[in-house]
C-alpha cells in the first residue's frame, strides 16, 4: 500500500551547472543565515513567477 502525497509534496528537481565557487559561497552564505540554499532557490522562483506573472486567457 503506498502512502498518500502531502499537499505540498515537492515532485520535480531542477538541475543546474554553475561555478563551483559560486555554488559554494551561496551554500556557506545560506548557512550562516540559517536558511537551506533550496529553499532560498524556491523563494526565488516563488517571487520571480509572482512579479512576472501574465494574466489568464479567463482573466481577459
């Protein structure tokens, strides 16, 4: 029997190359601030989708 999916269940990754060194500072910087690098990631999309969002074609 499998269980249920939470509401909120994250079901998909993102995968992303960047500089090992920017990667690493962003980390460090996440922790100092305790926080995770993920979910300042998801913060970021969160807001960027919220700022740039286009009207629904029922919008119009």
């Amino acid at each position: 029997m499998s269980k249920p999916k939470k509401k909120n269940q994250k079901d998909s990754q993102l995968v992303m190359r960047l500089p090992k060194g920017e990667r690493d500072a962003f980390v460090s910087l996440c922790k100092d601030l305790d926080t995770s690098a993920a979910r300042e990631i998801r913060r970021f999309i969160r807001q960027f989708l919220s700022e740039h969002e286009q009207p629904s074609e029922k919008d119009t």
